[in-house]
C-alpha cells in the first residue's frame, strides 16, 4: 500500500524533508523511522527485507518493528515468514493529528488555569539595523489608534510606506520630526508632521540618531543608531504612559513654538538655550549613548 503524496505550501520555494525527518519529529525513534521508510517502499516486507533496505542490525529492526506494530503504524499480513505492512497512512496519522491538537489543547487549558499573570514590564532589546526596524514596522503595522514617532527624518523615513498604510487603516499619525518633510510620505488627513519645538532644526547628537516612538498607549520603543542599532522596548503602561507623555509635550511646544516663536527666541534662546543651561543636571553633556559624541547643551 504506497503512502499517498503530502502536499507541501510552498514546495517550489522550499524542499520537502525527507520522511524519515518528519517521522522523528512525530516521536518516532531514528530506527523505528528508517523501518516504516523501508517497508513503505518495499511492502509486504519481512524484517530481514527491511534491515538491508534500511541499512540497519536484525536486531534493531526486530525491536522497531515490533514497537511499530504496538503503536498501530503496521500490521503483519502473513505468517512464517512473517511479513508487514503500514497501517493505512491517512487513518494512522488523522488518528495522531487528533490525539496531538488534544493533548495540547489541554496543556494550553492546564497553563492558564496555573500560570501566574504574564508580566508586561519586561524591557525587550533588539540589536542590529534590521532587528530594530522590524520590530518598528511590526508596531506600525499593529497599530489600530494611533502612532507617534519622534526622530529625524532620514531614520523615520525607511518607514513612510508603513506610515501610509497605517493611516489608510485610520490609524492617526503624528511625526515629530527634526528636518521639515518625509520623502515618499504623501500627505494624509491622518498624517500629522510637527517640526520639532517649531522649526524642525537639528539638534545633533544623540538626537540626531534616535527614534522614539509610541503606537496605541500599548508599546513604546526607543531606538539608538549610534553604531551598532539598539533599541529598547516596553508594553507596561507605567512606562509607556511616560513616553506618551513626553511625546505629547513635544507636540505642545511645538504648538508654542509656532505661535510664539521669536518671543521664546528672545526670553530664552535659540532652542531653549537658556532654559537648558539652567535645567540641565550636572554631566548631562557627558556620552549618554554608547559611542555618541557628547550632546550641546
């Protein structure tokens, strides 16, 4: 009895594994998987057949037959010599499917009832360009409410496509940006871009490399590209509740910053000098990211 063709999703990209390795990862023993591949091409078999077809000791293959046959797998069909077959495959391994999605249908069940809550105040890192971005998309791509991103145009706009798209979902966009516009990001009515504190200048580094962002009050990353790309991630509201609140004291000043630009300008200087002269603790100009210069004060 030939063992019917399993179709594979996406065959044509990638390979099917041989049988044996998909049979061992159902919990058959590395014997007991060559056996049932060498009596499936050689049925009706008898234990001597399936040891030279499998490469394997007499021995070996007396054992894994006889565990098959326990199993349910094969069944012999005659008698001195006695010679097997597989178990019709379909209703054999249906049989497993069922018994599996069961048995972990309770192990889900049994973790519920026994874990502790999950805790959400875990900081995740991510390293490298490509790690950082992609979990930046996958928060864009989540987003249902709305997004606020902070950071300077060239590292925001690696993201315009994904922005767009978030906005046509209705997904309101706020950009706090240190340039003036993102290329590719056509304008949106969901797409807001703030100049950051009103004119958008830059104010070097680490502002120059870094990203913060904030989607739905659910997550919040934070992203260095000083070197090697690093970026923190956190779900606990406490500290995304901070972060949304800094980003939404950015969209304040820039909102004061329109309306009384040149007044700001003369009480307390070009980019709030004065008032960061003043605030500013002591060693705040010192390397706050690795491998940053040091930040104006």
């Amino acid at each position: 009895m030939p063992l019917p063709t399993t179709k594979i999703k996406n065959a044509a990209r990638r390979p099917a594994p041989p049988l044996a390795v998909v049979l061992r990862e159902l919990g058959f023993t590395d014997y007991e998987a060559r056996a049932y591949v060498a009596l499936a091409a050689t049925q009706p078999a008898t234990a001597y057949e399936i040891a030279n077809k499998a490469s394997l000791p007499r021995a070996n293959v007396y054992a894994a037959l006889h565990n098959l046959e326990a199993r349910g797998a094969i069944q012999p069909v005659t008698e001195n010599p006695v010679r097997y077959v597989p178990v019709d495959p379909e209703h054999f391994f249906r049989r497993i499917q069922r018994t599996t999605a069961g048995h972990c249908e309770d192990v889900i069940r049994a973790m519920r009832h026994d874990m502790k809550p999950a805790e959400s105040a875990y900081v995740s890192i991510y390293r490298g360009d490509q790690e950082v971005r992609a979990k930046l998309t996958d928060m864009i791509g989540r987003a249902r409410e709305h997004i606020w991103l902070k950071g300077p145009v060239a590292l925001i706009e690696p993201h315009a496509a994904a922005l767009a798209a978030a906005a046509r979902r209705g997904a309101m966009v706020f950009l706090i940006l240190f340039g003036k516009s993102v290329p590719g990001l056509k304008p949106h009515k969901l797409i807001q871009l703030i100049p950051h504190e009103g004119d958008g200048e830059p104010h070097g580094p680490p502002s120059d490399r870094m990203l913060t962002a904030a989607v739905d009050s659910e997550g919040m990353l934070i992203a260095s590209f000083t070197g090697i790309a690093k970026a923190s991630f956190a779900r606990d509201y406490s500290i995304v509740y901070v972060i949304e609140t800094l980003l939404l004291h950015e969209v304040y000043l820039a909102e004061i910053h329109a309306a009384f630009g040149r007044q700001l300008d003369s009480r307390f200087g070009r980019q709030l000098a004065r008032l960061r002269r003043k605030y500013r603790p002591p060693g705040r100009e010192r390397q706050v990211l690795e491998g940053s210069e040091p930040e104006t004060p």
